[in-house]
C-alpha cells in the first residue's frame, strides 16, 4: 500500500486495492476526476499497472482546487522544493504548533498555493479540509497529532515522485475532465458524498444530477465507469444512497469502509456500535 502524501478526510487508502480490483482486465487510460489525495491513482501506478493491465498507457488525475493539484505538479517536477519547505516549516511547528499553525493557516489563506496547503494537510484537524462557505477561508482547527517527521514526508514523497512520472495532472471541474476519456478508457469517480461532505472540500457546487449527465456520456463513447458513493450506514439499516438514473449502471458492488471518519468527527468521544458504512461501487459495464 503506497503510504499517503496527504493527510485526507475520506481517502480511499485503504480500500485502493479492492477498487483497483474491479477494474475491467484491460483499459488504455485510467482518469480520476475527483483527485482528492489521489490514493487510488497511487496505488494503481504501484500495482504496477503496465503489468496488469497490458495495454494501459497513462493516468490522467484532476480535482477543482489549484492548490491541490499543484502538490502532484510538484511532486512530480520538483519535489525537492516540496521536500524543503516541509523539513523547515515542521521542524518549527514542532517547537510551537499553535503559533505556527496560525502563521501556516493565514499565510494560506491569504495566497493559496501548494506548499502551505500540504502543511495544512498534515497539520490540520484530522485531514478535514473544510473551507467557510461565505468566503472560502479555510478555517479547519489545528490537529492534536504530531505531523510525520520531515524525514519520512522526504521518503513519500521521492516514491510518489517516481509513481507520478505515468501521470499527468489538471486543474479541473469534473464536467470539463469527463469530456475526454473514450472508449477503452476507465473512470473512477469519487465525488463528496453528498449526505454529509458539503461543506468540506469546497464542493458546495457539486451536483450529481450533472455527474449522472457525464457518466452517461463517457459510457455512449466507450469508456468504462466507477462510482464510489454512499451506500448503507449504521451497518446496513440505514440507506444513505441516492438513487443514480435506471439503466445507468449495471453492477452495484458493497464495499465496507469500517466507520466512518465523519460520524466519528460528529460523535467525537461518544462509543459507536453498529456505524459501519459500506460504500456503493457502481459499474457502468
Ligand atoms: C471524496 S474526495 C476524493 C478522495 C479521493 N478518492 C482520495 O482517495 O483521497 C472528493 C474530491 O472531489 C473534489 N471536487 C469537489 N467538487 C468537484 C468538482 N466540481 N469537480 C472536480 N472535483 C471536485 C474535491 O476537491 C475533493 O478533492
């Protein structure tokens, strides 16, 4: 399992592998249009997707925050600069996390760039990415972990570095990334859950009556498609899905992701029985 870059609420990590499972035995391009901390793209590239898929040829991942993508940007092209900057900022929060948290946050939050948001990520409260939805402030609390050391973020990133070199990365609203996959091509969406991921993210815009639109469209052309969405929570009583349009998709798959990070946000302290989730994986073939 490729060890994450990011700190993210949500990451699919864990269930990369099982993803990566139901893939169809072969592809050309894989696309990943809501990046995210892109865990699964990572472990596909460490799969070895040459390997096991033999006509894959690229990976092609996109989400609509800048900031974010550029982290893969500089990953991939300069990651010694990433490297660098983390080693002397962490090594200063460690002497006075409130103090340089703050510093970290407002220099954020004033110019939005790559450097301070990766901090952020490993800084903030649990990988909640959460931006005020008046005015885009990210206003996510300081977490009370310790950030990894600078010399294992330097080992993560120089192997995401290497993994990354098959990709290619675009800032871009899912509707435009959607346009281009065609046939013989996969698609794994992961959109924010629509039941409780609204405010986290910056994704107040998202709409999945327009996700079923491109679906639809990269299936008339050929291409395969996965979507991850909620499926059942409080182990298996309660429905937390919405319904995608008939004739869509033509597998539902029941992945159980454990408990999830957000209930365990809400219900901070308090003991939680029976809070599985289980998230859907919808395939288009
Ligand atoms: C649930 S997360 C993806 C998590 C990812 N699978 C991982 O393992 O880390 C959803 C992502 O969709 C992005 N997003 C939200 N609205 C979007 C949009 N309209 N177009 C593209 N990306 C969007 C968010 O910025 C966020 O990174």
């Amino acid at each position: 399992m490729v060890p994450a870059l990011l700190k993210w609420i949500g990451n699919k990590q864990r269930f990369a592998e099982t993803i990566i499972s139901y893939m169809p035995e072969t592809f050309n391009n894989y696309y990943e249009p809501f990046l995210g901390s892109g865990a699964v793209l990572a472990e596909l590239l460490h799969m070895d997707a040459t390997r096991l898929f033999p006509h894959f040829q690229h990976a092609y991942g996109s989400d609509i925050l800048p900031f974010l993508i550029d982290i893969f940007e500089i990953t991939k092209e300069k990651p010694d600069t990433l490297v660098r900057y983390y080693q002397k900022e962490i090594t200063e929060y460690y002497q006075n996390p409130e103090n340089k948290y703050t510093e970290i946050q407002a220099r954020f939050n004033q110019k939005h760039n790559a450097y301070d948001f990766c901090l952020l990520s490993r800084t903030c409260y649990s990988g909640v990415i959460r931006f005020r939805k008046a005015d885009g402030y990210m206003s996510t609390p300081r977490g009370p972990h310790k950030p990894i050391q600078p010399e294992t973020f330097e080992k993560r990133i120089e192997q995401w570095h290497d993994l990354l070199q098959k990709a290619t990365f675009s800032c871009q609203n899912f509707v435009e990334a959607m346009n281009y996959p065609q046939q013989g091509d996969v698609v794994y969406c992961d959109p924010p859950y629509t039941h409780s991921q609204s405010i986290i993210y910056g994704a107040q815009g998202f709409e999945i009556e327009t996700l079923w639109i491109k679906i639809a469209e990269c299936k008339n052309r050929g291409a395969k498609v996965i979507l991850s969405i909620n499926g059942m929570k409080d182990s298996k009583k309660t429905d937390i899905s919405i319904t995608p349009p008939e004739g869509l998709f033509e597998r539902k798959l029941l992945v159980n992701c454990g408990t999830s990070m957000i209930d365990r946000l809400q219900n901070n302290g308090k003991e939680m029985k029976n809070k599985n989730v289980d998230d859907q994986l919808l395939l288009t073939w």
